[in-house]
C-alpha cells in the first residue's frame, strides 16, 4: 500500500515539474537562465550548506557520494514545493513578481550495507522574465520589449559507495549521471510608439545532453558525543549538446505574436556549450552532551555545525555557435554559507512519553554571501540571505519521514539606485516519505 501511495505521488509530481513556469526574474535572461534548482526545503535551513551534510534522514542529492549513508533497508522519497517573492527596483522604478513550483522529486535507496543509490528528477536552469523600455529619437519613442521563458531539466541517476568503513572512519565516493533536455527562448520585440509595425528577434537554445558531477565524503568519530565529516563536489567543464535557432522577423501588429509578416532572416544551426568548472566543498561538526549517572538521558540533545565555500568558473562559458552575437561574458563566482541546528532530543525513535512533540523538532538557521556572474554599472552582483528552518517528524510506526519547511530573506544587486535590485522572501516546503521501522524494504527473512 505504501509503495503504491508513492508510485501515485511520484507520476501527479512529474506532470508538475514539466508543466510550471520556473522563473520571473530579470537575471535570468543571460546564457541559458538561472542555474541550479530551487531551495531544498532542509538544506535552506543550514544556508545551502549542502556538501559536508551526511544525514541517514535526508537525501542530499547535492553530493552524491552520501546515498551509501542512508539508513540500512531504509529508503527515502524525497519532494518539495517552493515559493518565492521579489520586489524589484531600478532607476526608482518598482515592480514585484511571485514564484510557485514543484522543485524536484527524488528517492534514495540503500543496499548491501555499502552501497546506494538515488534518481529523480529537478531543474537545471530556468528562465523567465519580462522587461520594457522606451528610447527617444527625435519626437518619437522607440519602445523595446523583452521576454524569455523555458527551463532545462534535470534527470539523474547516482551511486555512492562506502571504500572504507573502519572503526571510527568512514569514507564514501559517489557520482550522479544526468541527462539534460529541455528549451529556453528569449524573444525581443521593438517597434515606435507612433505606429504598431514592428520587428521581432526571436531566439531559442534546445539542449539534449549528457551530464555528470562526483561527490566524496570522509566522516570520523571525533570521540562518542562528537562527529566531524567533510563533503567534497566536482562538477568538471563540460560541453552540452545545444540546438540554436535565431530569427528575425517583421510584424504588422507587435502586440499580437501571430502577426509575422515577413522573415528577415532565419538562423539554426547544431552545436556546443561549455558548462563551468563548479569545486564546493564543506564540512558537518555534529555535538551531543556526555551521558553518565547525573545526566537525564531522556534530555541528549544535539548540536550541529554546518559550513561551505564554492566556486564556479562561468568565465568558461561558451555558446560556440558560428552566429552567436548576443553571447554575453561571464564573471567568476564563489559562495560562503553557515548554518547551525539544534535538536533538543536527538533520537527520533524514543517513544518515551515524556518526551513531548516540541523536543523532536529540528531547528535550523544559517546565512549564505556569494556572488553573481553578472555586473551592472561595472559591478559584479553579490547575493546574501538569512534563512531559517524546521523539520517535523512524522512519529508513525517508528517511521524517519518527516514535514520540512525552510524560509530565506535576501537581496541580490549591486545596490546602487541606477542598477537592478532584487529582495526576495523564499518559503520552501518539503516531504520525507520512508517505511517505518516495522516496513523495512529490501530485509532478508527467515523461515523458522
């Protein structure tokens, strides 16, 4: 029954994720849009500290050399819903857009005490935004309008191994496999304000590609209250398989799209984009108070550190099509984040009655400073959130699942009034589904 609940779930999702818009943002309109999925809804909470964590009750599909770590027999369905709104500013101009989609789906499954895997399905890009402006010449006014929209998927497949498992060190590898498919279009429109013909430059990237990153983790058991693991992701250059057409055409009405009245000129062509080297690496520092005669054992809580750095070099960009004049150059970009969790009762399968509901509760808050791969006014663009998070156990047959909800407040610009700014408020929530403790899949039974 409970597979079967989750096959149902699995589909209504799909059919989600491919149908939702997955942006309304002006700094989406550079390469093939914003990179990387939407906030995940546990590790929103840690400040998307994502590569040291190696939880046995999430799945950080971020590192794929932590699938191995999940709980033996143990598996994990993992989705979440996010939104977001922005208020944008530039020039004393103020405008506002909202945000709402399916971020990814994913399940891990662990076997053979050494091994795991996970696969699903989430966003790689996405684009999605709607500019205008007006230029004057002479007694009349040149009107622009811009327009993109479409986002690449992200299908994967990964496998984490366990190569030493000794004592109190463990260390897993790991690598996910996607396949990238999908379109982007960025379409201009310009026409004078004292007539309504107008021209159109419609331009559209299809990619159908393969893709991959590796993961490593190395976890030690500091002494028996304290855990220290370090998380390592490479994401080398890689060259997508990419499909460009670029048209120009003109319109008798530019306010209706169908009005194509003669092609000026018409561009496709077969080709490459080099993707950027993407290093992160981070680290987990997990504490829990020494437990002797004096100590209330029905009290252990847990402190967790979380902390990491990435780098992505977007300076190796490339659109390498014959016809690529509106390619724009890419700055280098890196990222700090921090977080911290507290759990004021750590072991989530006590049912001592006096433990109440508030004391299984996993509290999280972290913040995260990085950069953009784009300037205005000389500038590069930085990016910074606070975010905050919670994470309810679903206490059902001694079951992991839980409900999760991450929140971020940040700003993202140059902050000078003549640039582009963005704050923005992030509510992500997401679902941990497993079987409980009495439902373990993949068991060996025997027969008395």
């Amino acid at each position: 029954m409970y597979s079967k609940f989750l096959l149902v779930f699995t589909c209504v999702l799909s059919g989600s994720l491919f149908g939702q818009k997955f942006a309304t943002s002006p700094f989406s309109s550079y390469g093939l849009g914003e990179f990387g999925s939407f906030d995940n809804a546990i590790f929103v909470g840690y400040g998307n500290a994502s590569a040291g964590v190696v939880d046995s009750l999430s799945l950080n599909y971020f590192n794929p050399s932590t699938y191995a770590f999940l709980g033996h027999g143990q598996p994990l369905f993992s989705t979440g819903i996010s939104y977001k709104r922005s208020e944008f500013t530039e020039n004393g101009a103020n405008f506002s857009a909202n945000l709402t989609g399916v971020n990814h789906f994913a399940m891990g499954i662990p076997f053979a005490k050494v091994c795991g895997i996970a696969f699903g399905l989430k966003p790689f890009s996405r684009v999605g935004y709607s500019i205008a402006e007006n230029e004057i010449i002479g007694e009349d006014t040149l009107k622009y309008r811009y327009e993109g929209s479409g986002a690449i998927n992200d299908a994967f497949v990964g496998f984490s191994l366990k190569v030493l498992d000794y004592k109190k060190h463990r260390i897993g590898v790991g690598s996910n496999l996607s396949y990238l498919f999908g379109s982007t279009t960025n379409e201009r429109y310009s026409s004078l304000s004292s007539q309504e013909i107008g021209g159109l430059d419609y331009l559209n990237y299809r990619v159908k590609s393969v893709y991959y990153n590796i993961g490593l983790n190395y976890n030690v058991e500091l002494s028996k209250n304290q855990f220290f693991s370090l998380g390592l992701t490479y994401n080398p250059a890689q060259e997508l398989t990419a499909y460009k057409t670029d048209d120009l055409y003109f319109m008798g009405d530019v306010s209706d799209r169908n009005s194509v009245s003669d092609t000026i000129s018409a561009f496709s062509e077969k080709s490459k984009i080099t993707m950027p080297t993407i290093y992160d690496i981070g680290f987990s520092y997990r504490f829990r108070p020494k437990v002797d005669s004096s100590y209330n054992k029905e009290r252990i809580f847990q402190l967790s550190v979380f902390g990491s750095y990435q780098v992505q070099n977007w300076s190796e960009y490339t659109a390498h099509f014959s016809n690529d004049t509106a390619a724009r150059s890419m700055l280098n970009t890196s990222r700090i984040s921090f977080g911290i969790e507290f759990i004021p009762h750590y072991n989530y399968l006590d049912r001592t009655k006096s433990i109440g509901y508030l004391s299984r509760i996993r509290y999280r808050a972290g913040f995260q400073t990085g950069t953009l791969p784009i300037e205005r006014g000389g500038t590069q663009l930085t990016n910074s959130a606070v975010t905050f998070g919670l994470s309810f156990p679903i206490i059902s047959q001694r079951s992991v699942s839980s409900l999760n909800l991450g929140v971020s407040l940040g700003s993202r610009g140059n902050g000078q009034s003549n640039s582009l700014n963005e704050r923005f408020v992030g509510i992500n929530f997401g679902v941990i589904l497993a079987p409980g403790a009495y439902d373990k899949w993949f068991r060996k039974y025997k027969i008395d």
